[in-house]
C-alpha cells in the first residue's frame, strides 16, 4: 500500500484501530512479561543463595 500522508498510514485503510490496539496490547504484554522474568530471577538468586548459605550479588 501507499500512503500520502501520516493520517493515511495511521488509518491503516480503516483498519487502523485494530492494527494499532494489537500493536499496544502486544507492547505492554511483552513489557510485562519481560518484568516477571527479571522478578523471578531475582527471587531464584535469593533462594539459591539461602540454600548455599550466602547473600548472591544483585
């Protein structure tokens, strides 16, 4: 497809708020799986730590 102009492209040729709702649910779910991951490693390293008898470094 061509556009002419930003509004064109943002439109999505009325697609748009589907196109663009997609794109921002999947934003804040890869965000928020990439939060959950780092707070599980870092709860594992404070578990393994406990067990091993030392503080890990953060």
């Amino acid at each position: 497809m061509h556009w002419s102009n930003l509004t064109d492209f943002l439109a999505m040729g009325g697609y748009g708020a589907y196109v663009w709702w997609s794109f921002g649910i999947c934003y804040l779910l890869f965000v928020g799986e990439l939060i959950s991951l780092i707070r599980n490693r870092q709860a594992t390293y404070k578990k393994l730590g406990k067990i091993r008898g030392y503080e890990t470094p953060h």
